[in-house]
C-alpha cells in the first residue's frame, strides 16, 4: 500500500490533511517539523511527502533542495502546501525540486489531483471514495444487489469472486446517503481481477458510459464533499 509523509505544524491543518488522505485509503506519517520527518525517513521512504509552508525548523524551499540533494531520500516527489498564490514564488518552489504547488484555501478536487499525479506518474485520475453503496446490476435480464466499496466520478469497483466478462454492458442503479437523486445508467466491465492482493480485492471495476453534465457534476460534488468529511446537500 502506498502511504504519505505529511509534515505540518498546526494541529488543525495536519488533522485535516490526515483525514483527506485515509478517506484516499493511504497510509500516512505526520511529522511536525523537517527533524522528525528526516529521523523518521532514516528509517522508511514515503510515496510521497507534503509539507506545510510553516514548519518550525526549515524553510521548505531548503527542505526540498537538503532531500533532493540526498541520493537516498531524492526519490519520493514532494507536495508543497502554499498559501501564497504569486506565479514566481510557485516556479521557484518547482524550480527547488517540488513536483507539485497546491495553493490555500485549497480546492479537494485539486489537491486529490496532484497527489495522486505524485503516486502515480501523471497517469489521468479523476476523484474516488472509498465508501461502501448498495447497487443493483442489471446484465441481461438478470439482476443482483451488490456493493461497492470504492466509488468514483467515472465508475466503481465491486468486490467479487465471480466477475462479469470482460467488456460486458450492464446497467447500474444506487443511491448515495444524503441524496434524493437515483443513480440509473449504463455501464461496461473495464477491469476484471480473479484473486486477492494486499492492495485490491477480487473483483471487477465498472466503467460509467451515459452520465450527463448535471448528473457528473452531482457524483463530483459529493465525492468532494464526503473527502473532505462535509455532508452534503440534499438534492
């Protein structure tokens, strides 16, 4: 499993920050200051680490030049939290090793986005949820009543010992706590997984195929809001 240093001062900001980051399903490490981060790298290197612009012993830009000109530590890319929005002092902050600037008052969208550009080498990603939801599965003219424990803007993963074909047309429908909304579309079988591993279960992973604007806007929404632990609107 993938897991995340976070080194952050403030009590409020790094609690935040840890919520955000076990709700993703990472693991994680928060330091208070550069010191405890660099004793506890000594021992394990993160994925990735991100680091408060006011940590007590460092400045960050320093921080980020002292990890990177270590051949042992240089690997993880490093996320630095920023509340100045200033153009230059963002290119100076990459220019000193950073891989991503996220600006305060942060947008969820934006932060999940970066960190997972550092997890996973700028491949596309869109928001997901790990959060358990009842869905019925048309295939054919058979329906089931299963759940998912990962939800997302573009589709779900469904924990499974018997997964559909590969590229199957199915139908889904679910509602989502807090919504008045039903969830009623088609989808196709993208992903299919016959054997536990530590990080994924034995499953299928289904692709959403006709979501219009509004309803994608809904499904982005929420899953913002249920990162960043708000509860959302009813609608």
């Amino acid at each position: 499993m993938k897991w995340v240093l976070v080194i952050e001062p403030s009590e409020v900001d790094r609690g935040y920050l840890e919520r955000i980051i076990s709700r993703l399903g990472y693991q994680l490490y928060a330091a208070k200051s550069g010191t405890e981060a660099l004793h506890f790298m000594s021992q394990s290197i993160p994925n990735t680490i991100i680091v408060g612009e006011r940590i007590p012993d460092y400045d960050p830009l320093e921080f980020c030049r002292h990890i990177k000109e270590d051949r042992i530590l240089s690997s993880p890319p490093m996320l630095l939290m920023s509340s100045t929005t200033d153009e230059l002092h963002t290119n100076t902050a990459l220019q000193a090793g950073f891989t991503e600037v996220v600006q305060r008052p942060m947008s969820i969208r934006n932060f999940f986005t970066k960190l997972e550009r550092c997890l996973s080498n700028n491949r596309r990603v869109c928001i997901r949820a790990p959060m358990e939801v009842p869905v019925q599965l048309i295939y054919g003219s058979k329906a089931q009543s299963v759940t998912t424990h990962n939800l997302g803007e573009r589709g779900l993963y469904i924990p499974t010992t018997n997964p559909m074909p590969r590229e199957a047309g199915v139908r889904l429908q679910f509602n989502l706590p807090g919504l008045r909304t039903l969830f009623n579309f088609k989808g196709k079988i993208v992903h299919t997984q016959d054997r536990d591993t530590d990080e994924v279960p034995a499953g299928m992973g289904l692709q959403f195929l006709d979501i219009s604007p509004a309803i994608d806007a809904v499904l982005g929404i929420y899953m913002e809001n249920f990162l960043a632990k708000r509860i959302p609107m009813t609608l």
